[in-house]
C-alpha cells in the first residue's frame, strides 16, 4: 500500500540554521506531495505541496522538490527560526485520502 | 470565518467506558474527514463523510467505532467500549469540494484520547 516515511526526529537546531527534513514516498499511483505543519496547540496547517513530477513547492522560506526518480519530498529551509518549532508531516494524496508520515519535531533555539 | 473546532480538547477515561467526540466543521464544506495519531506514529485516515453520506470508512479500525454525520454538519465519532490501544489524538478535517483538483483539507486541533 501507500505508506511516507520521514527521518526520525526529534530535530534541535539553532537559530539561523540550515533544515533538512527528509521525507520518502512509495505509492502504487501518482501522488500529490504535501508538507502539514503542526504549532503547539494548532491543528495541521497545509505548508505546501507538488502535484507532478519536479514540481517545486515553496512557502515561509520552506521548499521541497517532487523528484519522482527518488521517490522523494524533502523539506528545507535556509535559515530557522524559533517560530519554525513544531512538527512538521509529510504526506501524500492519491485520489481523496491521505496517507501521512509519523512526523519530525522540530526544535529551534535561539 | 471560524475554522474546524473540535471538541473536548483533551479526554480521559477509563477502558470499556464510552467516550463520545465532536467535530464541527467549516461551515459550508460537505466534505468531513476523521483521522488518528495513534502513540506519535503517523496520522492514519479513518473515514470521510459527503454531506451526511459515509463515502469511505474503510479506515475504520473494528466495530468499536461509529462515526455519524446527522444533517450533514458536525459529526461525532463514538468509541465504545474504549480500549487502551485507542489512546492518541483524533483529528478532524473539512473541504469544499473533491473530484477534480485539489480541495484543501483544513484540520481542527485535535482530540486527546487517554484510556487508562
């Protein structure tokens, strides 16, 4: 079946830091490609997503490829801040429901 | 516009008690999804409702669970009897539309489900 699978966190950063969250898909379809963000006390909120093949999607300074050759959505972004602490999903659609990864906790410092 | 609301925040019980939870979606999207983090694990889809229809429910766990959708707006999901292996945090999510094109799925806070 469907699954996403995303690097184990929990991830502790510093302010101003470079972020890499990697995130790995394997889907019998073609799969749009979402990152859902999670503020403490907040419910999921869409961060961005790519429907095709090298697709980028971008927002708030994160970005994240659809590379179909890898089977991959990593999320990045240039430089955090304390503000960016939450966790973050990665997930995939295939028709109506999605299928989600477990999630990395994200930390940052100042 | 008020946003998806659900409702307790935060439940404990004890095993084989009911406990009984709300969703209130944005108003005017027909489409209603529950899904589950169980444990920190991934969040799992559960089922979607069209308007007061069960259009999938394949993700169901058992019989245990029974989720209604009266009048097509808030919905509530059941869980009796409670066992501890449903202990996580239960999520509901709305949409305008589905088909063609990507509606997005905007989610509530969640519900804290504790069995003890």
């Amino acid at each position: 079946g469907d699954s996403v699978t995303q690097m184990e966190g929990p991830v502790t950063l510093s302010e101003e830091a470079f972020l890499t969250i990697n995130c790995t898909y394997t889907a019998t379809g073609y799969p749009s490609l979402f990152w859902y963000v999670q503020y403490p006390g907040e419910g999921l909120q869409l961060l961005l997503k790519a429907t095709k093949a090298d697709d980028k999607g971008s927002n708030k300074g994160f970005e994240a490829t659809y590379r179909k050759e890898t089977t991959s959505f990593h999320l990045e972004k240039g430089s955090v801040q304390v503000s960016d602490s939450a966790v973050y999903f990665c997930a995939l659609i295939v028709g109506q429901n999605f299928v989600f990864g477990p999630g990395t906790r994200l930390s940052v410092l100042p | 516009e008020a946003g998806v609301t659900q409702f307790p925040s935060h439940s404990v019980i004890e095993k084989g008690q009911t406990v009984t939870l709300r969703c209130d979606p944005i108003s005017g999207h027909d489409n209603l999804y529950w899904y589950r983090r169980v444990m920190g694990k991934e969040i799992k889809f559960l089922l979607h409702f069209v308007k007061e229809s069960k259009q999938d429910e394949s993700g169901m766990p058992n019989n245990r669970f029974l989720a209604e959708r009266t009048g097509g707006t808030y919905s509530t999901l059941k869980v009796q009897p409670a066992e501890l292996e449903d202990s996580g945090v239960y999520f509901c999510a709305s949409s305008l539309g589905t088909g063609q094109g990507f509606y997005e799925q905007y989610f509530g806070p969640g519900t804290r489900l504790t069995v003890t």
